[in-house]
C-alpha cells in the first residue's frame, strides 16, 4: 500500500475523515473558522460567557456594584453619620441651604447632609432588598418544592394559598402587614418578602413539574432512586436557574417597595431617618423651595432598580435554551 492511499474502512464504504486536533471548530469554505463549538459546556458556564459579551449585561453589573460598594463603605464614604444633624442651626422656615463646600448637595430640612443621607440610605435599601428578597425566596421555595415534590392534595392546598396571596394587589398586602406588624424596619423587609412568596412558589412548582417529565428523571427512577433522591439530587437542581433570574429581578421591586412603604411612614424610625422613601417624604413640603431633595433620591431608587433589572433580564436571557443556537 502506497503512502498516498488511505485503508479501507471496516464497513467496506467510504474513507473514514481525517481527525482534527485541537479544540472543535467550524471551517468555512475559505479554511477560517466560522464558530466553536461550546457543547461541552455547563449552563450556567454557557451563560457567563454570554453575559461578559452582553453591554446591558456589563452596564447592570456596573450599577449594581457601584451600589453595594457605596453601601458596605457607608461608614467610609459618608462624611456624618446617619443621624447627625450638622446644619440644623441654618435651617430657616424659607431657607433650606444649597451645595456648598461645607455640603456638597446641600441640607435637608432637619439639617442633615444631603450626601450622607443618600450614601446612608443605599445601606438601608440593600439591607431590606436582600433581606425581604431572601425571606420570600425561602417561603417560595419551600411551598413551591412541597408542591413539586408530593403533588396532590399538598399541590393542590399550596397553590391554592398562592392564589389567595396572589388575589390581592401586591403592595396593598405588604401596607396591610407592615401596618400590622408595627412601624419598623423588620416589618417592612417581611411584608416585602411575604409578597414575593408566591412568585417564587409558582415558578419554582412549574419548572419542578416540567423537568418531572424528562428523561434523565425517568432514567434515575429506573435504575431504583427513591423520589426523594431524584428531586433533591436532580429535578430541583435543574429548576433553580428561573428561580434565580426572577430573585434577581425582585431585587429591583423590592427596593422600589421598601421605598413605597417607607414613604407611607411604615418604615419606622425618626422623620429625619437616613432613607430614601423617608428623604421623599420629607421633601414634599420643600418641593417649590428645594426641589433637589426630591429628585436625589428619586434619582437614586431609579437607577438602582434599573440596574437590577437589566442584570436580571440579561440573566435570563442567558440561560434560556431558545437562544443558545444564536450564540
């Protein structure tokens, strides 16, 4: 056999092709590479690559740090406290100070640091997001999970208690229990986080009742897994991805929320209290004289739930199957 013929295949039919070495590739007509293939890839190893060459991805990232780094370095950043009062002797009845060197944006009508007040309230906004977010992803899950799980009448008793939540407005329900609860900032992270306990417990019941029906499920219940096994080590693992997009979408209600109920007064605390629902309420009666005390903090609750929210739509569409033949 010469050096130019290839041996015949074990089928008799056609050459077998030459491999290729190195990572897996497309070539085009002209030899260049026209993609990679990625299919070895993880899900969520798939989705961060996505999102590191999504801009809307990157522009959410960047509010979103800028926000939790103004929050955790308060103490740093803020130049008084969160209850000093340090020009209350310039505060007149028709004067409220502007910016100056001595306050960079200014004193509110009690006489506190417009700075300090903002960079102070970021703290308060992160704590009860991620607080109120938590405790409603817990309840929701463990409702959705036990719905998931045993089915029948557990399914049918949970959800119908979603429903009954569900059946009232949102933030009409989170007044109702703040109001309840008693004027403070733990009754209002738990008002926030009861209302989004039916979010997450619909969407984490649909996606463990979807992934139920696959073959891998089948599969580990064949080879003699207990239900308990394949739920905990399979289904539930691969139901958690919308779980997380939506908690990362929450996240920006639950800071318009907090702001909501605070502005209503249910948030507790001093009038003068470094928040940013707070700072709103007491600008309404400034608004002809100093309308920057409003729209600070506006501008602030704004931006942050927007940051937010493109992080939690580009997740999403990250980790939806439906887009990974475009990328």
């Amino acid at each position: 056999m010469s050096a130019n013929e290839l041996p015949p295949t074990s089928g008799g039919g056609a050459a077998a092709a030459p491999l290729h070495t190195g990572p897996a590739s497309i070539h085009g007509a002209d030899g260049g590479t026209a993609g990679t293939d990625h299919s070895g890839e993880g899900v969520w190893s798939r989705a961060w690559r996505t999102l590191r060459r999504n801009p809307v991805a990157i522009g959410g990232f960047v509010i979103v740090a800028l926000f939790v780094l103004v929050a955790v370095l308060a103490p740093v950043l803020a130049p008084f406290g969160p209850s000093e009062l340090p020009g209350r002797a310039e505060i007149r009845p028709t004067h409220i100070p502007g910016p100056s060197s001595d306050y960079l944006l200014g004193l509110d009508r009690y006489g506190g640091d417009v700075l300090s007040k903002l960079i102070w309230g970021a703290r308060a906004s992160l704590l009860v997001g991620i607080l109120s977010t938590l405790f409603g992803l817990a309840g929701g899950m463990l409702l959705g999970l036990l719905a998931g799980w045993f089915g029948g009448w557990v399914d049918f008793a949970a959800m119908r208690l979603v429903d009954l939540m569900l059946s009232v407005p949102s933030l009409l329900l989170a007044v109702s229990i703040a109001a309840i609860a008693g004027q403070s900032q733990m009754s209002v992270i738990v008002a926030i986080g009861v209302v989004q306990v039916p979010i997450f417990a619909r969407l984490l019941r649909g996606s463990m009742l979807s992934q139920r029906g696959q073959d891998y499920v089948l599969a580990a219940s064949a080879l003699g897994l207990t239900r308990r096994a394949v739920t905990m080590s399979h289904v539930l693992p691969n139901s958690v991805g919308p779980v997380i997009v939506q908690a990362t979408l929450t996240l920006a209600t639950a800071v318009i929320e907090a702001a909501a109920l605070s502005f209503l007064g249910l948030g507790g605390g001093e009038p003068s209290t470094a928040e940013w629902g707070r700072m709103l309420t007491a600008a309404q009666q400034e608004l002809a004289v100093a309308p920057r005390l409003a729209i600070l903090p506006g501008v602030c609750i704004a931006i942050t739930a927007l940051g937010f929210t493109l992080v939690g739509e580009s997740l999403r569409e990250a980790l939806d199957p439906r887009n990974r033949t475009r990328r």
